[in-house]
C-alpha cells in the first residue's frame, strides 16, 4: 500500500493505483472523456491533468500512478485554466446545437462546459461537417459533434471484440469510421449499441421512437428478460413508457449489452403482446385466466401420465426464464411428473 495527498486528504491505495482512482476512493470527482475502467488507459483527451507537487507538467490523473508522498492538487487555477483550454480547443470544432441535440442532459462535454463557464470558443476556423450515418436501424453516428475521445473504437475492439470501426485520417480530418468509409451498414457492426453507451456526446446516439429529454426519464434497474445470462440494466421511462435502455454495471455484463437488450424494448408495450392465457376452444384460441389455465394443464397431464405413464411428457424449458425457472421446471418434471424428459429451447 502507499499513501498519497490528493487536495490535502490522505488517502491509502494499493501500488499500480492511478491518481484518479485514488481521488474516486475518497470521493474526489475528477472530469474525464476518455477514461473507462473496462479500458486500457490511453490517455487522450487530457481533461483529467491534475497538479503534482514536483512535477515538471500536469499530469494525466488517468494514466499516472499515485506514488508513495505524492502531493496532488485537482482544481487549481492552473489545472482549471487547462481544462478550459481544452474545452476551448473541442469547442472549436464542434457544433453548439445543445437546444435541439437528443444527448443534452446527458452529455459530458455540455456538463463540463458548464462547470467550467465556457460558452463559446475563442479559436474561429474551419469546423468539421459530416453527414450522419444513419444507415444502423438502431442508431446513428454524427461525427461532426464527435470529439475523438477513442471510446467507442476501443469498446468495440476491447470489450465487445467485434472491430467495427476505428480512426481514419489524420489532423482535422481524423474522423470515426467504419472500413473504407462505407458506412454502418456496410461494416461488421453487431449493433450490441456499446460503443452508443459509452460516447460522452452526441455523436453516437440511439434512435427512440419517442421524443424525451433525459432530465424527464426515471431510470428502472432490472435484468434482461432476452436470456438467461442476466445482464443488468436500466429501462430508461417516461410516462410509464420506455424511452430508452441503458446498460448498467452487474456481474455478468458489467456495463456491456447485446442488440436485443438495448434495443428491442418496444415489445414491452406492444399492442399484440399476449397478457392472459389462451386457450382453444372450439378451434379458436380464447382468453382465460391463468386459474383456468393451470387447471387444463393439470388434467391434461394426469389423463396422459395416467394412460401412457411420465415419459409420454417432455418439458421445454426457455432461455428468457432465470437458472432458478429452469431450475424448478426441472424439479417439476423430474420430481413431480416422474421423467428425464427435459430439455431446454437454447438447444436447438
Ligand atoms: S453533443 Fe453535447 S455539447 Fe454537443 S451539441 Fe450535443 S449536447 Fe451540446
Ligand atoms: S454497435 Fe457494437 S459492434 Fe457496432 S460499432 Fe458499436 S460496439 Fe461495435
Ligand atoms: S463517436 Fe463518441 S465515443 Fe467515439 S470517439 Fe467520437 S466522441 Fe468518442
Ligand atoms: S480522461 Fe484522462 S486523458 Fe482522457
């Protein structure tokens, strides 16, 4: 272990720690755009530099480790002047559409410009014009609004491992793309959407059939009904109707989402969706209740085991049920019908 000073708190971390871990560990917020913990440190954007007691520079707070007796400063005059000046230079190259863009509210750039009072950039020059690729059914890529962060190139390659888009050209004209520029459409985008979750603009966005500001949605954490994986997430609603789904943190997706949890919500809603039991009656399949229902299915069972015993009825268990469904459909097959037959839809 070693101990540290970040803004005059003492603080114990384990070697290898960076200065903005350790900060996070005594609750000490430093802005960041390209950091991700899921990520390897690349250190890009430079908003994170903080003041070390010594130091020649600031330094990255992402990418530096803490040191034994380091004395580290996070908001001096001369690490805010810095992040102004950052946040000067991105907003030369960047739209002010904030009115009309789907991501104010949730848009670290617009949060940051606000912490920092930037209204406007002091830089006049060219400004990057891009067409919005809107070619993925579930989201679109603006890159004008993009401030090359990396963070959607090294999700795709570092977490998700599909590799769908990387930087293309060099200086001003460095942009987002996907293989000779043909579009998302054109790549071998899986539409997981995780590299939409982690933009911390409005250059990667999800396409809602509803209008809403994030400011009007409750986020709603809750598992993933698509698999028995479990992934957690946050159904984003407004008016009892989701908006939008976010991946959140769990165990077993910490963060990451496939396109079936990210996207296809609309079900939840949908006109057609079933909400009682039907059953046939007389050729036509009619509403009942779920009493009803499980009482069919009980004589219906005991009449076959009765005529032809346990192993005339198999079990077909879902991938959308949790391990504990699956766990007690097995049960029941198994303990209270009497037969091996049980099998799973995830199969095949
Ligand atoms: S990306 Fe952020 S800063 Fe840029 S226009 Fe949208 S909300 Fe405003
Ligand atoms: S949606 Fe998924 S696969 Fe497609 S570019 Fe983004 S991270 Fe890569
Ligand atoms: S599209 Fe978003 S995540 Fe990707 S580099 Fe640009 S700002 Fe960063
Ligand atoms: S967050 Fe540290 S350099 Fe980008």
């Amino acid at each position: 272990m070693i101990t540290l000073t970040i803004n005059g708190l003492e603080v114990q971390v384990e070697e290898g720690t960076t200065i903005l871990q350790a900060a996070k560990k005594i609750g000490i917020d430093i802005p960041t755009f390209c950091h991700d913990p899921r990520l390897v440190p690349h250190g890009s954007c430079r908003i994170c530099v903080v003041e070390v007691e010594g130091a020649r520079n600031l330094q990255a707070s992402c990418t530096t480790p803490a040191a034994q007796g380091m004395k580290v400063t996070t908001e001096s005059d001369v690490v805010v002047e810095s992040r102004k000046g950052v946040l000067d230079l991105i907003l030369a190259n960047h739209p002010l559409d904030c009115l009309t863009c789907q991501k104010a509210g949730r848009c670290t750039l617009q949060d940051l410009c606000y912490r920092y009072d930037i209204k406007e950039s002091s830089f006049e020059g060219e400004r990057k014009e891009y067409e919005i690729d809107d070619s993925n059914p579930f989201y679109y890529s603006d890159q004008s609004k993009c401030i090359l962060c990396g963070k959607c190139v090294y999700v795709c390659s570092q977490l998700q491992g599909t590799e769908a888009i990387g930087f293309a050209e060099r200086g001003f004209t460095t942009h987002i793309a996907t293989p000779f520029d043909k579009g998302l459409e054109h790549s071998t985008c899986v539409s997981c959407g995780n590299c939409v979750a982690v933009c911390p603009v409005g250059a990667l966005v999800p396409k809602s059939k509803t209008k809403f500001r994030y400011w009007e949605t409750k986020p709603v954490r809750t598992t993933c009904s698509y698999c028995g994986v479990g992934c957690q997430m946050d159904l984003l609603v407004k008016d009892n109707k989701i908006v939008e789904v976010l991946p959140a943190d769990g165990p077993s997706n910490h963060g990451l989402l496939c396109v079936k949890g990210r996207f296809a919500y609309n079900f939840v809603g949908h006109p057609d969706r079933l909400k009682t039991p039907l059953i046939r009656k007389d050729g036509e399949l009619v509403e009942a209740s779920w009493d009803e229902a499980y009482d069919l299915i009980v004589s219906k069972v005991n009449e076959i085991k009765g005529e032809f015993g346990p192993d005339a009825i198999a079990g077909f268990s879902s991938a959308r049920g949790l391990n504990e469904e699956n766990y007690l459909m097995q049960k029941l097959m198994r303990g209270v019908i009497g037969t091996n037959n049980i099998d799973h839809c995830a199969r095949l």
